[in-house]
C-alpha cells in the first residue's frame, strides 16, 4: 500500500465514527468537548526483538525514555458527553528513545511517534473522570541497526515513514477545573500498553510498550 495510506484511512474511519456518535449525543441535550494537553511520560523496561535476514535476532530487554526528535508529547481528545457518560475519539502522541544499545544497535527511537488513536468510553465518578480506550499504533521509527540506517525522509510525501504498526489500549483518570466561560483546566493521569512492530533496513523490530502519563492542559465546551 502507498506510504501513508494507512494514516488516511484511519482519519477517515475516525471521522465515520465521529458522525455516527454525535447524532445520539446531541439527542440527549448535552454537550461536546475539545481537550488540548501535554506532559510527560516513564516508559518501563520491555523486550526488544530484531531481525534482519542474514543475521542472528537481536533479543534484549530494552531500556527506554520519552525522548528523541521530532515534535513534542502531546494528547487531542475531542468527545460527545451525554448525562454522564461519554464517547471521544483521542490521540495521544508519545515518544520512544532506546537507551541501552547494544553494539549491533547503534540508534533505535520511535520518536516522531508512537501516535496512539483510540475510541474512548468515559464516565463520572464524583469530581472524577474515568475513561478506557482502545485504538490502533501509528509510528515513524528512526533506527540505525548493523550499520544500516532506516530512511524514509526526504520524499516530498507528509505521511514518509508514517506506518500502522499495531494496537493499544488506556485507563485514564481525569479531573477537571473551571476558569471562566466555557473553558477548563484539566489535568489527567494514564496508563497505556502497546503493541508495536516497526521496520529495520532487511527486517523488523517487534516490541510493547508499557506507559504511566500524566497530563495537564485546556478544554473547552460547546453545543
């Protein structure tokens, strides 16, 4: 498939479901909400598995952090609240630097993302938002592995590199403060898993990624 026809169709299978949720919603009389937030994240220890053709795997628990290059941590949530509960569709764009390189691994980051797009079911619990999603990996690996460094630069295409590459999931808990109008002050703890297959030049590297995020940021409320 071309390079970044994934990407695409994802967009627009989030946009289907979009349209057949918000009709419901405004059925009810309630509201929806646009959240823009940032922060920071500790990614926990996982096995890393490599394999190129003509060479041995590469098996390693691998040591990571929130970092390398490409644009900044940050999380998109749009949803349709109704009495309590609620729908959202979310996108959470993390960050993967290896750490601990073996010889043969000279650069391994999935950092301009690990972009986690997820359907959300949220519900309130007192002055407490709760939400559990689950959604699909869009990632853009940099890695340099024997020698052999992944390019996917440079093609004029925006979607270069870009790739589905697996699942993931989330529990979030979430609390929220006015500031004036239809504006609010959020701030949000996370847990996330996922499973993620990226390419290596001659191969792939498979690995989960196990995350604790928190979160800070804006919403805003509208009809």
């Amino acid at each position: 498939m071309q390079r970044g026809a994934h990407l695409v169709a994802l967009a627009v299978v989030a946009g289907l479901i979009a349209f057949a949720i918000a009709p419901a919603c405004a059925a009810d009389g309630s509201y929806r909400m646009l959240e823009v937030m940032t922060g920071g994240a500790h990614n926990f220890d996982s096995d890393l598995h490599i394999e190129q053709d003509g060479e041995a795997p590469l098996d390693f628990n691998a040591e990571w952090e929130v970092g390398g290059t490409g644009a900044m941590y940050y999380d998109l949530r749009y949803g349709w609240w109704g009495g309590d509960r609620a729908q959202e569709v979310e996108h959470l764009h993390h960050k993967m630097l290896l750490t601990n390189n073996p010889p043969e691994v000279e650069n391994f980051q999935i950092s301009h993302g690990v972009n986690m797009f997820m359907y959300n079911q949220a519900w309130r619990d007192g002055d407490w938002i709760q939400r559990a999603g689950l959604g699909l990996v869009v990632s853009h690996a940099e890695n340099t592995v024997r020698g052999l460094k992944l390019t996917d630069a440079g093609s004029g295409n925006l979607f270069s590199g870009y790739r589905l590459s697996g699942g993931c999931a989330q529990y979030a808990l979430e609390r929220q403060w006015p500031i004036g109008g239809d504006w609010y002050f959020s701030a949000e703890a996370k847990g996330t898993v996922a499973w993620i297959e990226v390419p290596v030049v001659n191969g792939q590297a498979e690995l989960w990624n196990y995350a604790l995020h928190g979160l800070a940021g804006f919403g805003y409320r509208f009809d």
